[in-house]
C-alpha cells in the first residue's frame, strides 16, 4: 500500500506532524510520501490518505479544505484519515471541563466525514513558537494584547502521535482495502 500524508501548515507545526506520521508509517513498512496539500500532483498512484491542517477560529486551512473538495471523488474510494492540529496549552480540557480537542475539532470535520467516511479523525495539540511564528508572528507577539491571549510552547504530543499512526499503519498491513462507496 502506497500513502499520502498530505498537510496544510501555516507556521510548521503541522508539517512536522505530517512529516512524523510519513516516516512512522515507513518505520512500520508502509509506502509514505508527504507533500503540502498546495504541491500534490496525481493521486491515482496513491491506495490511502493521511490528510490534515492547522486549524485556526475552528477551520483548516484553505489549501486543505479546497484539496479535499477537489480530489473528493478520488478520496472516497479509497482508506483515508483526518487530522487537525491548533489548540495549544497543557489543559486537555477547557473551563467547562469539556475534553479541548473535541470543543476545537474543525467545522469541515462533519462536512468530510460525510463524504470520505474516514477510518479515523484526530486533533492533536500544535505549538506557538518563535520558530513556528516567523518574522510577523514574533513582531506581533510582542505586544501586550497578543501576549496574554496565547500559550507559547510545542505542546504536540508525539507518542499520541505515534500510537495514532501505529493504528493506522496496522489497518494498512491488514492487506488491500476494499471501500465500498459509491462514487462522489
């Protein structure tokens, strides 16, 4: 089985997952490239998708959003996953007591598990910082309002990360996948 992990990153955090998912799938013997979704080229080669975003006011990114709206059809026939990173801090809930990933899960979630019926979707925890903000982020960090909003740190968890790509690399080793879906 071939994969794609295809990403959307505005600052990098979410490329990084990727790029982690891309070569733990590979560790596992699986086939993976990772391309940004802005880059990907042909999907036909490819027998799964791992797809994800950086999630910003509870929304991928465009280039995502647009990917998977335009290869719907071809992502529907075959096995995919979504994933999502964005919300940052060490709480893993949020003043309600409400579980944080699931009160940050992206709008198109339900618009994409509609049409591509994934075998799995995930939030996971990004990071903020300066290397992740680039020039502008760090200018704009500086100022007081900015600095009390948001948690600075690389709050990704990677062995969440890695269990959540063991499951996904053991269904692909369960041979050919067979998605019986009608076409989109």
């Amino acid at each position: 089985m071939s994969t794609l992990v295809v990403y959307a990153s505005k600052h990098g955090a979410t490329q990084g997952i990727a790029e982690r998912i891309a070569k733990k799938l590979t560790d596992a013997g699986q086939q993976a490239d990772v391309r940004s979704a802005r880059e990907v080229g042909d999907l036909e080669r490819y027998d799964s998708f791992v797809i994800g975003s950086a999630a910003y006011a509870m929304h991928w990114l465009k280039e995502a959003s647009a990917f998977v709206r335009r290869n719907r059809s071809v992502l529907a026939r075959r096995p995919v996953w979504l994933f999502s990173s964005g919300p940052l801090g060490n709480d893993a809930t949020d003043a309600k007591g409400r579980d944080l990933r699931a009160t940050t899960e992206p709008k198109e979630f339900s618009e994409f598990q509609a049409a591509l019926q994934p075998r799995g979707c995930r939030v996971f925890f990004g990071a903020l910082t300066p290397d992740t903000l680039g020039f502008g982020g760090r200018a704009l960090r500086k100022l007081p309002a900015a600095r009390a909003g948001l948690p600075e740190g690389d709050f990704r968890d990677w062995a969440e990360i890695d269990a959540w790509t063991e499951e996904i690399a053991r269904d692909l080793a369960e041979g050919p996948v067979a998605v019986d879906r009608p076409e989109v």
